[in-house]
C-alpha cells in the first residue's frame, strides 16, 4: 500500500498539515478487496472557514505576482508527478478500483491540463475599447475572481480536481478543494502535496475532507468563494447553483450525461463496434461521457449486435492491478446494488438480456440490453456503470428524436461514411459536445468542455476556463476634463 495513505490522511490548511477536528472519521477502503486504506478524521465548519480565510489572504500576493513567475509552479508539478508517477498510478488503483489502463489515461491528462495551465498563467488579455465621450480612455482588464472552491468526483478525481485547482491558481486565484469522501486522496491532499512540492506558497491551495452531514452547506455559502466549480451529479448541481445564486456566486457545473453513441447504416461495422465497447465501458462506465445507449440502424443491427455481444464477452472483469484487466470494481456496493437494479428492472419491463453479467461484491460484470420498451425511463437516465442499452432506430429521423429523448445533454457520437452527413447529423443533438467517427469519452485541454440541459453550466479548457476563474473591470481614465450638468 503506497505510503500517501498514511502520509496524506489529513486535512491542508494555510500550508500545513493538520488532523481534522469533527467528531467522527471517514474510512478510505479500497473498493475491490475492501483493504481500509486511511482513516481521516472530518473537517468542520470552521476549519472550511479557516482554509478559505487562508486561501483569501494568500491570494492577495499570488495574484500580483508576475504571471511567468507563477508559471513556475505548475512546471514543477509536471516534474514532481514524473517522479511519483508509480505511486500515484498504486493510489489510483487502490482508492478508485481503476486498472492501470485507466490510471494511465488519467495521468495523462493531468499532464495536458498542466502543461495548459503553464500557458494559462500568461493568457488574461486586456483591452482598451471606444468611448462615445471625447478624451475618456475605456481600460479593460481581466483579474482574478479571488477565491475558488472546487468540489471533485470520485471516478476521475486526480484529473478533475486538478482540471479546476490548476488553471484557477495559474491565472491568480487562490483554491478551496473538497474531494469526494471515497477518494479523499487521490482527489484531494494527493493533489496539494504535488502543489506544496512544487512550490506553491502556502495557504493558496487548501483542501478540506469532511461531508454535508458535518458542514451542511458552509463550503458553498461561505463569503470568500466567488466561484464553486462542481463535478459531480444533476441532482447535487441543482442544490449547488441555487445555493451559489442565493449567494451571488458564479457555479461553473459539470454533470452528468446520457450520452448515445449512433451507428447509420453505411458505418465501418468492426471500427463502430470498438469505439462503443470503449465509450461504455471504460471504467466500469463510470465516466459521465460514457455511451448509455448505442443506437443502430435496424438494417445492420443484427451483424452489428453479434459483433458486439461478442467483443463485450471478451472483456476480463477482476483484480484492477492485473494489466488484463478491463473492468475493475465500481466504487462501492450501493452503485454495485444499483446496477443490478437497472438490469432486473429492465427486464422485468421486458428486456432481453444478451448478455447477463453477474455481480459479486463491487465487481458488476457487463451487461448488455436489447428490447428495452421506448418509454422506459432506464433510456432517459445516467447509469453509471457497465450497463449498455441497444436500440435500434430506423433512419437519421428517429435516431435524432431517440439520442434527444433525455434530460442530459453531454456528449454523444454517430459513425458514417460520410463525414459531412456526421456532422450535420451532430447539429441536431442537444449536447455540448459531439464526436464523427469516434468514441464518446474525450477530454483535450483547449476545446470548451461541458454541457447542455442537466449536464450542467458553464464550460472549462482553454479560453472558456479564463472566463470562469477570472472577472472583466472596467476603469476609465478622462484625459480632460468632463462636464457635469450640476
């Protein structure tokens, strides 16, 4: 067991590490052989308010700071998960149940989002604009909101809290972070030891492990945070964005999907097969992106359907560590318990199951579905995990209707032989993000990331992530003298 376990099982505030004050622990187990991996006593409210107070007073300085200085820090972070990069791979697949196929995917994209945040730091432009008002100067200039709270999941939750921490402190911004309870490590003090090695002052970067239960809402009602940047499910991003807005805060909310991977008629069948196993069943489904349902046009559904059900079957369910592996544990036996709901029900409704997976303790074989009746609500839903729903449709027109038929609106993708016909394809459907001739699962750090209807609000990457960890200030400068009416 990597020693980040023993180490790190504490709360980091103002630039130290310091036992939590709650009157109760929360207990990291590893979800596929139930090892207890830490014990963390829980943050309180004030110590929330001590690390935002914290993170308040050490923006001050950082933000002034010179904006290629700042780029330093994040230059060394790259260099310090290099060298932990084994350790760092052991906690992701101890604390989250990923294979190493995952843990590998994940650091690399932290790198990416790293390396973005290096140029991040210099990207803030200002302008200066007309006035209507002879010798008045209109200066705009983009600064730092102040403080950030970022509250992470638990399926990517190295990549996603470093996805909001780093760019909010590259452009000046001090970070509150709370990691979900079951990845309090690697989603929380994993990150603010890489941060503290590669030299970020103290007290910049805070991260408090404690729940609702103990804090209720302070973590996003408290004064300092301007914005809370979430990950996580629709039902908590509701309750986040009306408690930000009763607040007079910015939410930038990143939710779940429902998300549809359609095949037409003149699709390369063997690749169309590969990208849907993938978009489904990369760790263990739990990936807000992940392909729910795939859609096929009847006129290949059955050589598609036994291509699939075959590639599906050869899919190793077991032990994360062992590099065969491709579906590891779902993260507890609640979301276990859930998935076997979705399939009894499912069937029960009417469903066939093609393939029937079994479930013993966190480890949910795949399950694939056919004939599930066209108003289920398990097609309008998020299932988070190795459950796919096949749907045949019959022509561009109904498979519109059925990809749209949801609630979420997150990514998708449809496979062609005509890429034009893709993408018109693609501009029918009410998602933030859309792939031709792909897997659904993709993240790159310059294109806007997010969501359309319950998959959330806002957008990350690129310039998007400037708009929504920094603010616009107007000042004005009359060279003259103005003229008033009294």
């Amino acid at each position: 067991m990597s020693s980040y376990f023993t180490d790190l099982a504490q709360q980091y505030i103002d630039g130290e590490w310091r036992p939590g004050t709650g009157s109760w622990d929360i207990i990291d187990f590893n979800p596929y052989d139930g090892e207890k991996l830490a014990s963390i006593t829980i943050a309180t409210v004030e110590e929330v308010d001590d690390a935002y107070r914290a993170a308040e007073r050490a923006q001050k300085k950082w933000g002034a700071t010179n904006a290629y200085a700042r780029r330093a820090v994040f230059e060394k972070a790259l260099a310090v998960i290099d060298e932990r990069e084994a350790e760092i791979t052991d906690v992701i697949i101890a604390e989250l149940g990923g294979t190493r196929l995952k843990a590998a995917f994940e650091l690399h994209l932290v790198r990416e989002f790293l390396r973005e945040s290096v140029q991040l730091a210099l990207r803030p432009e200002g302008k200066i604009i007309p006035s209507p008002v002879d010798g008045k100067e209109n200066r705009l200039y983009r600064v730092p909101v102040g403080v950030v709270g970022v509250i992470s999941p638990f399926n990517f939750p190295f990549l996603l809290s470093v996805k909001s921490v780093a760019p909010a402190l590259a452009l000046g911004n001090g970070v509150v972070l709370k990691p979900h309870q079951n990845t309090p490590i690697a989603g929380g003090s994993l990150v603010a030891k890489i941060f503290e090695e590669a030299g970020l002052p103290g007290g910049l970067l805070n991260v408090v492990i404690t729940d609702i239960a103990e804090i209720g809402d302070a973590f996003i009602e408290h004064p300092v945070p301007k914005v809370i940047s979430f990950t996580g499910s629709d039902k908590v991003g509701r309750h986040v964005a009306t408690v930000c807005a009763a607040n007079f805060k910015r939410s930038v909310l990143e939710l779940g999907g429902n998300s549809a991977l359609v095949v037409l008629e003149d699709a390369d069948i063997d690749y169309a097969v590969d990208a849907a196993v993938f978009s489904r069943f990369v760790h263990q489904g739990q990936v807000c992106m992940a392909a729910n349902r795939v859609l096929v046009d009847r006129s290949i559904e059955a050589e598609f359907t036994e291509k699939f059900v075959a590639k599906v079957r050869t899919l190793k369910t077991g032990d994360p560590r062992d590099p065969q592996t491709v579906i590891g544990p779902v993260i507890n036996s609640s979301q276990a318990d859930a998935l076997a709901g979705v399939v009894e029900q499912a069937i029960t409704e009417g469903a066939t199951a093609l393939v029937h997976g079994t479930t013993t303790d966190n480890l949910v074989e795949p399950s694939v579905l056919t004939s599930v009746p066209a108003d289920s609500d398990l097609l309008r839903q998020e299932v988070f995990g190795p459950v796919v729903f096949l749907v045949p449709f019959d022509g561009e027109e109904e498979a519109v209707r059925i990809v749209n038929d949801t609630p979420y609106g997150l990514s998708g993708a449809v496979h062609t032989a005509d890429i034009e016909r893709g993408v018109n394809f693609a501009k029918q459907i009410d998602t933030g993000m859309f792939h031709v001739n792909d897997g659904t699962v993709h993240d790159e750090p310059l294109v806007p990331f997010g969501g359309e209807k319950h998959s959330g609000i806002g957008r990350l990457n690129g310039e998007t992530t400037v708009d929504s960890f920094t603010t616009t200030k107007w000042i004005s400068v009359q060279h003259g003298r103005s003229r008033f009416p009294f």
